[in-house]
C-alpha cells in the first residue's frame, strides 16, 4: 500500500481533531478527502506529509513511518498545502530550480523545464512568483510537488483560485499523474471528484464517515427517489406532508421544495398531490443521488437530501 493508516489520532488541547481514523490507500489509486471545514482533513494531510506528529496512531507512506522516518516519507510525497508557501521576490523558475535542489533532483533545468510544461507556466517562468496571479502561484505549487518526481501526492484544494479552463488543465494532469502516483486529494468542488477520483473517503468532525467507491456511495443511498418542485404559489408544510411516499421535504425558497420519496414512482404522486390541490406547478424535476447530496447526508448538513 502507498498509504497505511491505522487508529490514526491528533488532539489540540482538549480538543481531537482527528479521532482514531483508519484507511488504506493502494498505488495508482486517486482518492477525494472530502469533509466540511473543521472535519480534520488539513490536520490528517499534515499528519501524513510529516508536518506535524499524530498524538497517537500510526501512519505509514510508502512502508516508511511518519513519526519513525520522517526524512524519507518526504523524499517519496509530493505536497500542495491549502495555503500555498511561495517565496514571492523568487522568480518562477528560480524557485523551482531550488526545490529541485533541496528535493535531490539531478538534471535540475531539464527537470524544472519539464515540469513548467506539465504546468502551463511557460509563460511566467521568468516572472516574480509575487507578480502572478493566485491561479498561477496555485501552478507553482503544484510545479513544486511534482518537481522531485515522488511517488505519493497529496494535494489540498489543488484547483484553489484557478478559471474554469485552468482548473479543466489541472484536473487533466492530475489525471495523468494518477496513471503512475498514488494521489490524494482535499476539494469542496464536487464535481472535481466526480471528475477526477476512483474512489472517495469521507470525514466528519474528525472520523471517517464513509470510505468507498462513488457508485457504490450512490447505491447505498439508493433508497431514496429525490424530486425538486417549484409551484406558482406559497404551499403549507402540512400539505407537503400529505404526498403519498414523503420521506423528506426541505423547503428552497420562493415556492421551491426538493422531497425525498421511498419508491420510483414517487415523482408520480408529487404530480398527483398538487393535480389534488389545485396547485399550479412551474417546475417538476427528478434529481440524482449526486455526491453533493451524499456528502450532505453523512456530515449532517442542514437538509440531509
């Protein structure tokens, strides 16, 4: 396994921001971390990339501990933190040429000038990392976690500040360094994993609430039939709650509900209740369990749909 975690713990004070949390993660693989803020996914991310020790636990990067063997963990991961560290009066490629150097590279410019290319930054390379735009620096560090070539990537938020183009670019190279790197990576945009990932783990207040693959999640919740449903005007909770297979209603605003039935006709009865009500309906949709929905199930958001 390119990560082993096991009973995985780390407490602030009185507080525990990772609870004893256990997973694995196989080579080739592409794996979300996704959790609402506060759920311990920095805190794990930096547990594993050796910035900070667990309490307790143990966490193994490509058979290495990280609390045993901290120096070689580093040489063998790859790591684009939230709040992305760049030497700002560097220029672009100065300053890869020097991660390269502190990460052991040999052939340093042909290195720096291949990973500028993986990184669209051709452009900017002889530009200050402190001219660029939050897009580009979000770039370099990931030119820089890719730089010394390693094995295992954790990325936290790795389309962070980037266009809609660029994040399309990134996912793509992502993508292909999945094809040979174990990667792991940290995003509130869920279509990004949907797009990127093999598989999702899921925490929660500091455990993990979920640890499979995404069809597999779908299937799970698979019991409930979602329906959005916009009418022409104000209809009473109470009504709502009169619709034949109702499991759920959260009210969207303006006229809007999305209900949650427990059979597959239950579009049917939605369209028979406000045929019975005499309730004009301007919109009548049926929705997908999508990870957005799951997600919002198992960290108790406020409509649990």
């Amino acid at each position: 396994m390119s990560i082993q975690v096991n009973q995985l713990t780390k407490i602030y004070g009185t507080q525990t921001a990772v609870d004893s949390i256990s997973f694995e993660i196989a080579p080739g693989e592409i794996v979300g971390f996704l959790g609402p803020n506060g759920a311990g996914k920095s805190t794990t991310m930096k547990m594993l990339t050796c910035y900070i020790p667990p309490t307790s636990g143990e966490a193994n990067v490509c058979g290495m501990d990280v609390s045993d063997q901290s120096i070689q963990v580093r040489k063998h991961v790859g790591y684009l933190p939230e709040h992305n560290p760049l030497y700002l009066d560097m220029y672009v490629k100065e300053y890869l040429a020097f991660a390269a150097g502190m990460g052991g590279v040999k052939n340093i410019n042909s290195r720096v000038e291949e990973v500028i290319a993986l990184t669209h930054l051709g452009k900017e390379k002889h530009k200050k990392i402190g001219q660029l735009s939050k897009g580009y620096r979000q770039r370099v560090g990931l030119a820089q976690a890719i730089i010394h070539d390693p094995d295992v990537l954790i990325l936290d938020e790795p389309t962070s500040g980037l266009d809609p183009n660029q994040v399309m670019e990134i996912r793509d190279l992502i993508k292909n360094l999945g094809s040979n790197k174990t990667i792991m990576l940290s995003t509130h945009i869920m279509q990004e994993v949907e797009a990127i990932c093999s598989r999702v783990i899921i925490i929660d207040k500091g455990k993990i609430v979920a640890d499979d693959k995404l069809e597999n999640l779908r299937s799970l919740k698979s019991e409930k039939w979602l329906v959005r449903v916009q009418f022409a005007s104000a209809v009473n909770e109470r009504d709502i709650q009169n619709i034949k297979g109702l499991l759920q209603a959260t009210h969207l605003g303006n006229n809007a509900w999305r209900l949650a039935g427990d059979n597959a006709q239950f579009r049917q009865a939605v369209s028979q209740f406000a045929l019975s009500s005499n309730l004009e309906v301007l919109e009548l949709v049926s929705e997908k369990d999508s990870l957005e929905s799951i997600f919002r199930q198992l960290t108790n958001h406020v409509d649990h749909l």
